[in-house]
C-alpha cells in the first residue's frame, strides 16, 4: 500500500501554493465541473498533493506533513538532515534533505 492522494483544505490558498513550491512542488490550476479552483502537485512517485479553498468542509485542521528532498535545491539550501518548517497555515512541515 502507499499513500496516493493527499488533499489539504486552506483559507490561504495562495500562500500555500507559494510555500509548498518553494520546497519543489510544481502546481497545475484545476477544476473539475462546477468546483472550486484548486491546485495539483504530482510527486515523483506519481501521489497527488493538493490545494483546496476552504469551504463549507472547512479547513484542514492539525496535520503533519514530512518530503524527502535534495537540500541543495532549495533557496537557501539546507544542510542535510531534519527541519521543521510551518505553513502558511500552522502545520507542521518535516523536511528529511540528504
């Protein structure tokens, strides 16, 4: 088993689209019929990470989220080893960088 789809709901949208693409996810707009607006990252292993406004659902509460990176490629680059980051919305992001 493995985890394919990860779905968050946000009141800050567009902040989080910008934070989770400074860590390297790329971000296509999509809508699908008479839904919202939303954002969709496929991961190298083919899970889908994505973006929702929130809405009657309401916003995706505590949650933590960890990547595997390259380091490097980050701007600053991050040394190798555990970072805790936190997103635009409060949650906790575990960045592992060799």
């Amino acid at each position: 088993m493995r985890v394919q789809l990860i779905v968050i709901y946000s009141p800050l949208m567009e902040e989080c689209r910008a934070f989770y693409e400074s860590l390297g996810l790329r971000f296509a707009t999509e809508r699908h019929g008479d839904g919202p607006k939303h954002y969709a990252a496929v991961l190298d292993d083919g899970m889908v990470f994505e973006i929702y406004p929130a809405s009657r659902r309401g916003e995706t509460g505590a949650l933590r989220l960890g990547f595997t990176l390259d380091g490097r490629s980050l701007r600053p680059p991050l040394p190798p080893g555990r970072h805790l980051l936190t997103d635009p919305d409060g949650r906790t992001v575990e960045l592992a960088t060799a």
